[in-house]
C-alpha cells in the first residue's frame, strides 16, 4: 500500500473542495454569561471597547516571595515616572570643585574672559574662518588684552609695489624696524579670487583689488593695537584708494587714505574732493603720478600743474620728501618725486618724511611721522605676556583671592563678589607675568645670511641712486650754488 508522493498532495475531503472557509468579517462577541454558576456576574457591567483599561494596584506583599526584613537603598520606594524626567538639581559649588582640574577650569575663565571682554572677538573669528590653511592662520593674531590705544603721534608708510607678493617679507621687516602704525601700499596686482593674500601678522589688512583690469589695487594695513576702522570709499572716476578711520589722542579722528592715480589717467577735481570730504581731519598718502618742480621734480607736467592749482582751491597741503621717489628700470628717464601726501585739517606737527633706500620696486618707500605740537615722539613700549607662567600661577589655589570665594553660592550678589574676585585674581597674575619691550623690536627676525642679503641689495639700491644721471646733474647745481 503506497501512499500520496510529495507531488501528489494530501487529498481533500468534498466540504473542504466546495466550500472553503468562513472568516469571521465583524468584531468577536463576547461568550454568554453563566448567572447560573457565576451570580455574580449580574452585578458588573461589560466593559465598552471605547473604555481604556485600568490596570490594578500593585500589592503591597507579593504573596510568592518571603518577605523580607530590610531592604537596599535601591528597593525603596521610587519617584513616578514624570518625576524621574525632571531636571537634575545641580550639586554645591563645594562638590565639583576639586583641587586636580581647578587649574584648568581657571584657564577656561580666563579665556572666556578675554573673548567676552574683547569687542574685536568677531572680527577674529571672521578672520580664522577665512584662513584656507594653518600657515594663515597662524598671521593672525588676537587683539591686546588691555584694548586699542589712540596714539598721540602716528607713524605712515606708503610704498608702491608694483606687485605686493614679493615684498611681503622685507615690508613686514620693514614696518617692524620703523615702527609703522599704518602702511598705505599702491599697484598690489591683488585680486578678489585670493581674499587672504599677503597677510602681515599683527595687522589688519584693507584692500581695494582692480576687478575690470589687471595690476592695480591698493591696501591699507593698520596695527590692531590701534583704535580704528575700515570706511567706505566714494565712487572715483580714475582714482584708486582704500582708507580708514584712526582715533587720536589730543586730536579729532584721522581719515588716512592710501590712494594710487593710473600714469596716463588725468586728475579729477571731482575725485580729490569726494576723498577730502570723508573727515575733518584727512591724510591722502600714495602715488599721484603728478609731476611739478614745486615738491622735487625735474618737469611739470599737466597732473602737477593741476594740483598745484587745487590746493588754494580746495584747501589742503603738499607734503613731500626732499629726495626722488620713483627710479624708472630704464636709466634714460630722470627719477621724480610723485609719491607724496595731502593733508586737510589736520593739526600735527611734521616729525619728519624721507625717502628710504629699501625694498623692491621702481619705487622708493616714504616714511612719514606726525606728531602733537607739545613734544616729540615718546619710546613707544609693546606688552609681552608669558602665559606659561600665567598658567602655573593660575594653578595655585591656595591664595587670598581665592580663599575669600565661598563654597556655596547661593545668592546673586554672591555670585557677583565671586566673578569680581575671580576677575581680580586672574588680571592681577596676568599683570605680573608681562613685560615691556620697544615697539620696533620683532622676535620673528630673518636668518643672519638673509639679513646681510638684504644689507647688500639697500647698498646698492642708495649706490645706484647716487649715480643716476639727473641726481649727479641736481647734485652740481645745489654745489653751483
């Protein structure tokens, strides 16, 4: 006797065939109650499908274990469940402050303290953000602890460049020697696509970049430790410039422009206005590619003689140094002095603006100095702060200071006297971890054989200059004389 295979299946009965399987389609009904065995049923009313379900106390005992005569914190009675979501009350002060890591927390106040005192914390962020890499990051530098000085003197450096790139380290040794406060630059050759270019450590950079042509643009570079801004410039027709606005000392606010006029462009009355307008007290320092005999030039040409004329008109003064500024590369043409500046309303006593024999262009740097009438130029001192020195001292907490914070802090005044305290504490060991060195003294100084390089080439730079055909010329008529 065989069986059905795996193939065949099992067979099906004839109701199984015909008819196939009711499914119930409504909800289930509830079985009928025995009153007869269960009386007491009758009294309880069925329970509606709307109606959520109660779930019974817990019993006190549970009758399956032995009860037990003393029980563990963690069996005792616990919160209900909303309770447990509630936010944690925070310890006592006394709980958490321990002796290892208050070293460290003080190094957080203190930082803290630096970024929330400081109103340039967003303009030093901006700057970090801005950094493409580590190497530019590391040019920019915090603004002073103790804020932004107005001086009572200022120190100006303007250099056409002919091309900012390749001067970026003798500039920065140079303003570092000369204790320049702002430097005006001409012909950058900079441009939007590379916004963090030739950046100088300790200074923040302005820049004005020609978009529609190439070479060109102008910068501003002004310490951080002074008080000043960027401001906007006004539409110009042929001029390029890039200003700020420095705050002084016994004196109103100085608008110092670095301002750069194209060689064959004419000179508009319309743009020396729109610049001269900007504040009471306006310095507009740079190349104005005009030529007059007047402030050292061989020839007048039509720039030179139109500013001679604006000057009654307009109401401003030539400043300009006693020797030539620009060396054309081609030795037939005579060197002229067109890197000057103009002054309104400003009432600062001339300390001196001369020529300087370095760096590398067709043009010579001008350094100018102005100071009040009342004195000359005090040594100007920088504040050196050793942190490490502040960091172990920080890390002693058994001081005076300190000790007179109390553990528990519960009122508002005593949160104040405590922050007061503490603020005390951290700038009086600041105080005492600084120095004053010279303001012109760089501790990032070249190597001794870059150094004597660069000696070499200013050498040659003042040879050449002393042999250039038009000053052997000048030099015989000032001895003819």
């Amino acid at each position: 006797m065989s069986g059905p295979t795996l193939d065949q299946g099992c067979p099906l009965t004839r109701n199984q065939e015909t008819n196939p399987p009711v499914r119930p389609t409504g909800r289930p009904v509830a079985p009928p109650r025995d009153l007869l065995n269960f009386p007491t049923l009758g009294n309880t009313k069925p329970t509606s499908p709307g109606v959520k379900f109660q779930p019974a106390a817990a019993p006190s005992i549970n009758p399956w274990t032995k009860a037990r005569t003393t029980q563990p914190p963690s069996a005792t009675s616990r919160p209900h469940r909303e309770a447990q979501r509630s936010p944690p009350v925070p310890p006592p002060v006394s709980a958490t402050a321990g002796s290892s890591s208050f070293g460290s927390d003080i190094q957080t106040v203190m930082a803290v303290l630096r970024a929330v005192s400081s109103s340039e914390i967003a303009e030093f962020a901006g700057q970090l953000r801005a950094c493409r890499n580590v190497e530019e990051k590391l040019l920019v530098s915090f603004p002073p602890l103790g804020g932004r000085r107005k001086p009572k003197n200022v120190t100006l450096l303007s250099f056409n460049a002919n091309g900012l790139p390749k001067n970026i380290p003798e500039l920065t040794m140079c303003m570092s020697e000369y204790g320049v406060d702002i430097a005006l630059i001409q012909e950058t050759y900079l441009k939007p696509t590379r916004p963090r270019a030739c950046a100088i450590a300790g200074y923040a950079q302005l820049r004005t970049d020609r978009t529609h042509a190439s070479r060109g643009g102008t910068a501003l570079y002004y310490s951080r430790s002074l008080h000043c801004c960027p401001i906007d410039i006004p539409p110009l027709v042929n001029m390029e410039a890039t200003g700020c606005r420095l705050a002084m000392t016994g004196h109103r606010t100085l608008v110092i422009v670095s301002v750069y006029l194209p060689s064959p462009q004419p000179l508009h009355r319309r743009d020396l206005r729109a610049l001269l307008a900007l504040g009471d007290a306006v310095i507009l320092f740079g190349d104005f590619n005009c030529k007059n005999p007047r402030w050292g030039c061989p020839v007048l040409d039509y720039n030179g003689n139109k500013l001679d004329e604006l000057q009654d008109r307009l109401e401003f003064e030539i400043i300009a140094p006693s020797t030539a500024t620009y060396y054309p590369y081609n030795v037939t043409y005579r060197p002229s002095t067109i890197d000057i500046a103009l002054t309104k309303g400003v009432a600062l006593n001339l300390n001196c603006i001369e020529t300087l024999n370095k760096l590398t262009s067709d043009h010579r740097p001008v350094l100018l100095k102005m100071g009040p009438p009342d004195g000359g130029r005090p040594n100007l001192t920088c504040k050196i702060t050793d942190w490490k020195r502040v960091s172990t001292a920080l890390e002693k907490i058994d001081t005076p200071p300190l000790n007179s914070i109390p553990d528990n802090i519960r009122t508002t005044d005593e949160i104040d006297s405590a922050i007061g305290a503490l603020t005390s504490h951290i700038r009086t060991v600041v105080k005492r971890c600084e120095r004053e060195v010279p303001a012109s003294s760089d501790r990032r100084k070249f190597p001794p054989d870059i150094l004597e390089l660069i000696r070499a080439k200013n050498k040659a730079l003042r040879r050449a200059s002393i042999s250039h055909p038009e000053y052997r010329s000048r030099r015989g008529l000032s001895n003819a004389k």
